[in-house]
C-alpha cells in the first residue's frame, strides 16, 4: 500500500477511536412539581440531578445509574430491594408520603423533613466520567445527614467502576494513597493509621466507600462515621493525579 494512503488510514481509524467527552446537563426537580403538593403543604425537597446527552453506546446506562442513586438517596424504607420507583419524580412524592403519615400518626410531633440532592460532574474526560453526589437530609432526631458519594463511569461503554477499578496496580496506587493521607494527617509511616483516633477496621488504611475525580485530583471524602466520629465530620483528602501517573486506568490529561 501507498505510504501516504496507509498514513491517512491509520490517522482515520485514530481519529474514529478517540471518543471526546460527554456533554451533560443538569435538571432540577422539586415539591413544586409535585401534583399533591398544589394545595397541601409539602416538606421541602430539592433534587439537582445530572444527565448525559448523546447517542453513544452507554450514555443510556450512565443515566440510569445516577437516576437510581438519586432514588435510592431519597429512600426512607427497610425494605432490602430498595426503592420501588421507577422515577426521581416517584422517588421525590414517595419521600413526601413518609413525611404525611409520620405527620397523621404523630399530629403536632414530627419533624419537617427536607431532603436536598444535588449532582455535578467533576471531570469528564474521553476516558471516564466522574459525578459527585451530595446529599443533605432530616427526617427527626438529634442532627440530619449528609454524605458525599463519588460515581465514576467509563465514558465509552457506561459500566459504573468500583474504586479498585481505577488502578492499573491496585497494590502499587494503595501504598501512594496512603502515604499521601498519612502526610496530610500528620500520621508517620511506622505509626499505627489509628494512632490519632482514626476507626480503620483491623488497623489497616483503607479506600473510603467511594472515590471522586477531577481533572487535577483524586478525592478521599470519608463520610461521617466511616473511619471517626460524627462530631469530627467528614474528612476529605487530595491527591495529584500526576502523583498516580501510570498507576491510573486513564489518562491524565
């Protein structure tokens, strides 16, 4: 073949196989857009959520995972299948009913509810797309909850990605991690990682429950009660992604 021919080849089937990052939006949905909440009172219900545009092969999954986290976080229920709504929508008057017959049963003595969710994307590259998800909520007692959680996608087929998932060497990414949050806690190697009152299980540094990404970082965010107390609140920590290069599944652009 041509060399010039096979140049142009390969330069097409590189420029078919870049994938440019995804184009989102952010929708919003309250009280006020419930039906039963025209004409009796609504507790307040304020749910900022992403969505992925785009006709690309997992754009559609991308989408129903963070609706489903957006559901779930505004579940009140035990049940162990989770939420039966089918919608943000049904998820937000679900919330609202729990409210109602709290109120009927306990007239004059329950709390009012709020529930705030809000997603953003935080990086969104040809490789991954990460969205940080906040929640703050009340629903009686002592304090309300909030709590962050990461939801990393691969941009290119949709698969949400468990922590681990992220590393090339998980082994070799963990001992960086960790000397980057024993440097930011003040923790010497040869200490114990609870030394300062931290819960680690077994005395042993571990990934919180989810990971965030930007463009320059990679976010510990350790909710409340996962590794201390809840008087000391969550504990973030941030590390270079140029500190993990190579040790990252993507690229660091």
């Amino acid at each position: 073949m041509n060399k010039h021919l096979l140049l142009f080849v390969c330069g097409m089937i590189l420029i078919g196989c870049t994938s440019e990052p995804l184009k989102t939006t952010q929708l919003f949905l309250s009280e006020a857009d419930i039906s039963s909440c025209q004409e009796v009172a609504c507790p307040e219900v304020s749910v900022q959520y992403v969505h992925v545009e785009g006709d690309d092969e997992g754009v559609d999954l991308i989408n129903t995972q963070l609706k489903i986290s957006v559901i779930d976080a505004l579940y009140l229920g035990d049940s162990a299948e989770g939420s039966p709504a089918d919608s943000i929508e049904e998820a937000v008057s679900d919330f609202i009913k729990e409210y109602r017959m709290e109120n009927a049963e306990f007239p004059g003595m329950a709390a009012e509810y709020f529930a705030e969710v809000d997603q953003e994307v935080s990086l969104s590259s040809s490789e991954i797309i990460s969205v940080e998800e906040r929640l703050s909520m009340y629903t009686g007692g002592a304090h309300g909850y909030t709590a962050a959680t990461y939801l990393n996608f691969d941009r290119n087929t949709g698969a949400q990605l468990i922590s681990l998932e992220l590393f090339e060497n998980p082994s070799a990414a963990m001992q960086i991690i960790e000397g980057h949050f024993r440097s930011e806690q003040n923790i010497a190697k040869n200490e114990s990682i609870n030394s300062t009152g931290f819960w680690f299980e077994n005395d042993t540094f571990a990934l919180p429950e989810s990971i965030g990404l930007t463009k320059k970082d990679l976010i510990l965010h350790y909710n409340a009660y996962e590794i201390a107390s809840y008087a000391e609140g969550p504990i973030t920590v941030k590390i270079p992604l140029l500190a993990l290069d190579g040790q990252l599944f993507f690229s660091v652009e």
